[in-house]
C-alpha cells in the first residue's frame, strides 16, 4: 500500500486543524470537531500521510458518534509502524485498538485482534521511544 506525502495545502491546513487537537488533548471524553473527523477520515482514505498520524484521534469520535463500520475501516486496514512516521503510527494503532475495544457487543474475533494489536505494542522492543 502507497501513502503519499501531504501537498504544501495539505500540510498548512493540518497544522491549523493540530492545535484544535491539542486543545482537547487533556480531556479523554473530548470530541473532534465533525467536519475534522471527515477531512481526516478523507485523508486516510486518500493514503496520505495526515491520515495515517491522525487515525487514533478519529478513531475516538467515531467510536463516541456510534461510526463503528467506519471506526472498523481504520482499525483493520491501518499498516504497520514504518519509516519517519513510525512514531505516530504506534499511537496510533494503540488507539485504535482501545477504541474498538471499548464498542459494546464487538464481534469476539474483533475484539481477539484488538487485544492482540495491545499486546503486540507491550511486546515489541524496537517501538521508537
């Protein structure tokens, strides 16, 4: 699977909507603003990189919004950790995993994999620090 740098637009309008982000940072009840959740759900659909370092954070307000196919599209199709993003990529995956699992009534070969993604996370030594 390719993902694709952000265009010069791409990159300015992510660093406007990030401090929306790090704004609700401390609260973990706090919800991203729809038409942000649908940009970047947009961007990952798009493969490109702002989708990839912004999936846990849509992951949440999917899951709150009661998105749960779309929470699912990110789940099982996101890559593993990979080159300059991997940092971001492990929050992400971890995010995404507590979310699924916090869905009630989640198929149990779901809920398997979001325990095993977790486990995987605690396990791996080589995650960047």
């Amino acid at each position: 699977m390719i993902w694709r740098p952000a265009t010069p637009q791409e990159a300015a309008e992510f660093k406007l909507d990030a401090v929306v982000v790090r704004q609700l940072a401390g609260d973990p009840h706090a919800k991203l603003p729809p038409e942000l959740v649908d940009k970047w759900l947009g961007a990952y659909r798009d493969r490109t990189f702002i989708g990839l370092i912004t999936a846990g954070d849509v992951g949440r307000t999917l899951r709150q919004d009661g998105r749960v196919s779309e929470l699912l599209e990110l789940f099982e199709g996101y890559p593993g950790p990979q080159g300059r993003l991997a940092r971001r990529m492990w929050n992400s995956i971890g995010e995404l995993a507590y979310e699924v699992a916090l869905v009630p009534g989640m198929a149990p070969h779901v809920l398997d994999l979001a325990v095993s993604r977790l486990q995987w996370l605690l396990d791996t030594r080589e995650r960047p620090r």
